[in-house]
C-alpha cells in the first residue's frame, strides 16, 4: 500500500508517500523511513518541481507490474489552499530490466 504521510512521521517527508505490506489486506507493517514517492516531479523538460500536494496515489498495473502512478496534484504551495490550477498527473515508472 502506498498512502499520502500526512506529518511526514513514517517516510520522513510532509505529505510524501509512506508504504506499507500485508500478507492479507487485514494486518498491515508500515516501512518506517521509506519514502515510497515525492512530491518533487520529474517533467520532460529536465526541471524539478516541489508540488504543493501529490495525493490520491493509484498505480497501473501491466502484466502484474506497476508500470505508472496516478496523483491529484497542484501547482499551489501550501497544498490546494493557493493553488490555481489542480489536475491529475500521470508517472511512468521505471520498470526492472531481466
């Protein structure tokens, strides 16, 4: 499971993403200290940008791999408070060579 850290207590970062596993769906371990993803993005054109909120995390799975993650995001600073313009952006993921 991926879930938004909303103080940053478990991954290390506020509003990161923390993971955790579970044999069952019912009984769940949470990583402390892994940060399953940031709110900084990646764009095309090689810049980096700090979103104000990345949150709603759904992954896409091909073939039984995640291949691309799905996030509410914004371009506001203080989360959606000061944002001006919302959307939902969409991640390729890195995919393992065999």
């Amino acid at each position: 499971m991926i879930a938004k850290d909303m103080r940053g207590d478990v991954c290390g970062q506020k509003h990161g993403g923390m993971h955790a596993i579970s044999p069952d769906g019912i009984h769940w371990e949470v990583i402390p200290s892994e940060l399953a993803y940031t709110r900084g993005l990646h764009w095309d054109d090689g810049k980096t940008e700090l979103m104000g909120l990345l949150e709603r995390p759904f992954l896409l799975f091909e073939n039984g791999k995640p291949a691309h993650a799905f996030f509410g995001t914004s371009n506001g600073t203080q989360g959606f408070t000061d944002a001006t313009d919302t959307w939902t952006v969409c991640i390729p993921l890195k995919q393992e060579k065999n």
